[in-house]
C-alpha cells in the first residue's frame, strides 16, 4: 500500500517548486503568520506552519515539508484501512479502498503543496475523533469520550474541514455492520453533540485568545444566517459538491448532461446497495439508508454552514473518500449476489476472484498514473516553467543601478474547465504569487532584498534605476499553449 502512494507522491514531494501560498510564507515572518492564522481561527495550525516555514530555507527546503505531509498521508491511508477491517470489510477490498482513496483528487495536495502539509495529520485526528466518539458509545469508556472531544477541538482550531472529516467514521461502520436504524440515528446526534460541543470549546478559546490579542474577525468566521442562504447553499450542495463526490478521480467540470449521466448512475448504486443491505420496513430501510446519507453529507457541514460556496477538492475530502467507499462496498455487494456469487466451490469461481482482482489492480494503475498526472500538471510543471521564466527575467538586475523591481500584470490569465484550483495553469494568476516570488529568486541570486521595493502594476515603466518584469509575455505563451490542448 505504501509503495503505492510513495511511487505516485514521493517524486514531487521531492522536487523543486512552490504554488501559491507557499511563497508568500516563505517570505513572511512568524510573527505575521501567527497573526494571520489567529485572526482566521486557526492558531494551532498556524503555529505549526510558522515553525515549519521557518526552519526551511527558501525553495529548495520546501520538500521536508512535503515530506512530513507524504507521512501523514501514508498513516491517514492505513488508518482508514484497518477501520474498514474493523467494520467487517475483508482485508483486500479494505486495502483496495484505502489505497485508491488515497489517490483521490482530494488528496493529490496533501503530500505535494507545503502550504497544507499539516492537511492529512489533522485529517487523521479528525478520524480518531469519530472513531473514539463510537468507541465510547459502544463501550462507555470515559477517556474515550475525553480523546474524542480533545481531538475535535483541537482539529477545530487548526482546520475545522478536517474535522468533519470524524463523519467518515459512522458512515463506514453503519454501511458495513448495519446497525438498527434507532441506535445508527441516536449515535448520529451523539456524534453531532460532540462536534457541537468541541465547537463551542473552540469558539470560546479563541474568543478569549481575540480579547487577549485584539484580533479583528475574519470572513473566515461567517456563518449563514438567512433561510433564503441556507436554501441556496442546499441547491448548490446538491448540485454542486455531491455529484463531484459520485465522479471519483475525475477533475474536469462536466456540463449538467454530463454530470447526470456520470454521476446519477453511481449515486443509484449506492442508494439501492444501501437499501439491499438494511433489513426490516420499508420505514426502517429509509431510515437506515437516510442516516448514512445524512453523515456523508455532514463531511461537508464547515462549508454548509458558510456562505461562501467555493468547489475545492480539499474542502471534500470527507465526502469524496465516503462515496467512493460506499460505491466500491455497493459493487461488492452486488457482485455477492449474483448467482453463485459468493461460493468457492462454484464453476468458474476461480476465474471471477481472478478477473474482480485484476480489475483492482487496474483501477489502482490508471487513478495512480492520473494523481501523477494532477500533480505535475498543477503544480511542478507550471513552477519550473515560471521559475525559467522569472529567473531569466531578473538575472540583469543590478544592486548598484536597480533601485525598485515593477511586476508588470497581464489583464487575465489562461485557465482550463478543470475544478477549483485544478483549472489553474500557473500560479501567478494568484495575485499574491509574483511579488514573494521574485523577492525569493533574487535573494538565491545572493541580493539582499530585505528592503528592495518590489511593486506589482499593470504598465510598463521604464527607466534606468526600475526592473522591469513584464509577465503578460509569459501569459500569452501559455494561453497559446492551452488553446492547442484538447
């Protein structure tokens, strides 16, 4: 399983570029970042990426954060597996589900962009907060309780999506064991008690680390607060994040045709899977069936209650692993009860365990050769293209004549019909990129930058003691470059 992941993620783990957020980290200071982190309601988070940011040295030491990001991965990924095993799945379907998780779109970043190489621990942690939350509920064991509200809060006030990430959890086990519909709901709202309860815990520490530091709030803080809003973030929710979720390993935005066809036949899949394996009324099998549907979509609650309505894979990493589990445990079940199915000593049993392994293996093949793909094509390729760029640029700048660089800005930049950040062609669309950027180059070049003007305008200035950096060349060569593409 490890050797899986490692020959998909390690090599741009490894190599040499930045995206986005990444540079302006890199030249900001600690105290500024605590201060950033802080006022958006991520202070431990924030100081781990403070501390990680500042240990590294410029570019090139970027890949032991990647690293220790790939290290989460591959424990979040093993988690995941023997949680499945737990449940009841069989030990391959278990490390075949795991591991194709695991190249999900949602995960491509998490060991390959800095910026979040805290992404998959916290994720983890959030994990062990569902998982301890129904460990208690099965067993009542206090600590259990403990474990589960600490970590949540924790997770709260580090990254609250990856916290939703708990929802996971009662979705694998109530899809597999098949509780009765009653105990599956009442142990839902427990579940929602002590998201609730670790939210209030969080809210009120960072009230009191507001007060103690006059922070201002942030747009990250808002909640909705109309019925027409929430109604809205119902439409897009719907629409919008469940049937990405029901396209696994599949970034480009369909058209609503499109999305139908793909995504309606795996939702049907599931639904009726779902149905098939619960037992009882037709009351109860609604009900069962609806619980699990409800804690899927709970993966997602930090977004559904914000009024931003933003498609971003690392939002869904929750729902996306939930679906694609529960599709590959609805194939499974339909396969088991074909004719024969689920008997070994049956005719041609041998040849159909041989084919449903192939498959797997294949499925494993091509969505490992796509999350290379992803990744170089979102982020190494684009950074070593801009760093040629940027470092041709600024190789005539001269300390004793340049008194200022000028970032000259194209009107708009390339992008393609992928989703979220997937559609972006390079990160200097990101207006936040070129300045740090450039700073960081000339500082490689052995300048001292620390109080060099490097501005960021859309007209050319020339004059003997500005630099000028004019990017809308590089824009139009990758606007030509998009356009050829298919």
């Amino acid at each position: 399983m490890s050797s899986v992941l490692l020959v998909v993620y390690l090599p741009a783990a490894l190599s040499r570029h930045a995206w986005s957020d990444d540079l302006p980290f890199l030249t900001s200071t600690t105290t500024d970042l605590l201060d950033q982190t802080l006022a958006r309601g991520r202070p431990i988070s924030g100081l781990i990426q403070a501390v990680g940011f500042g240990s590294v040295d410029g570019i090139g030491g970027l890949p032991t954060l990647r690293v220790l990001g790939l290290c989460g991965l591959l424990l979040l990924v093993d988690w995941f597996r023997r949680l499945l095993v737990r449940s009841g799945l069989p030990a391959g379907t278990a490390l075949f589900i795991a591991v194709t998780g695991g190249l999900l779109p949602s995960f491509h970043q998490m060991p390959t962009w800095a910026t979040i190489f805290t992404s998959s621990w916290l994720h983890l942690l959030g994990g062990i907060g569902g998982a301890r939350y129904l460990r208690w509920a099965d067993d009542r064991r206090r600590r259990d309780l403990v474990i589960a509200v600490v970590s949540l809060t924790v997770t709260m006030l580090s990254y609250p999506p990856a916290a939703m990430f708990c929802w996971i959890v009662p979705v694998v086990r109530f899809s597999i064991e098949r509780p009765p519909p009653r105990e599956a709901a009442l142990r839902t709202l427990g579940l929602a008690a002590t998201v609730a309860a670790s939210t209030v815990a969080g809210a009120s520490l960072l009230g009191i680390a507001g007060r103690l530091f006059d922070l201002q709030r942030t747009d990250h803080l808002r909640v909705v607060s109309s019925l027409d809003a929430l109604a809205d973030k119902a439409v897009w929710f719907v629409t919008r994040p469940v049937l990405i979720a029901a396209r696994p390993f599949n970034t480009w935005s369909p058209s609503p045709i499109e999305a139908a066809l793909t995504a309606l036949p795996v939702i049907g899949i599931v639904v009726l899977a779902l149905w098939a394996r619960a037992t009882g009324s037709v009351g109860r099998r609604t009900l069962s069936t609806a619980v699990i549907g409800i804690c899927t979509a709970l993966t997602m609650s930090s977004h559904l209650v914000a009024p931003d309505n933003q498609v971003e894979y690392r939002f869904m990493t929750g729902i996306t692993l939930a679906v694609w589990a529960l599709f590959v445990i609805a194939v499974r079940e339909m396969a088991e009860r074909t004719p024969l199915g689920s008997r070994p000593r049956s005719p041609g049993w041998a040849t159909r365990r041989l084919a449903g392994g192939t498959a797997m293996v294949l499925v494993v093949v091509l969505a490992g050769s796509e999350a290379r793909a992803s990744v170089d094509r979102l982020m190494v390729s684009p950074s070593r293209d801009k760093e040629a760029y940027l470092r041709s640029a600024v190789s005539t700048f001269d300390p004793t004549a340049h008194r200022e660089v000028a970032i000259v800005l194209p009107e708009s930049w390339p992008s393609t019909r992928r989703l979220g950040v997937f559609s972006t062609v390079t990160d200097l669309s990101h207006p936040w990129v070129a300045e740090p950027n450039v700073r960081l180059l000339l500082a490689e070049n052995g300048h001292d930058v620390s109080s060099l003007p490097v501005r960021t305008t859309e007209r050319s200035t020339p004059q003997p003691s500005i630099l000028v950096v004019d990017l809308r060349p590089f824009a139009e060569a990758l606007s030509g470059a998009t356009a050829e593409r298919p």
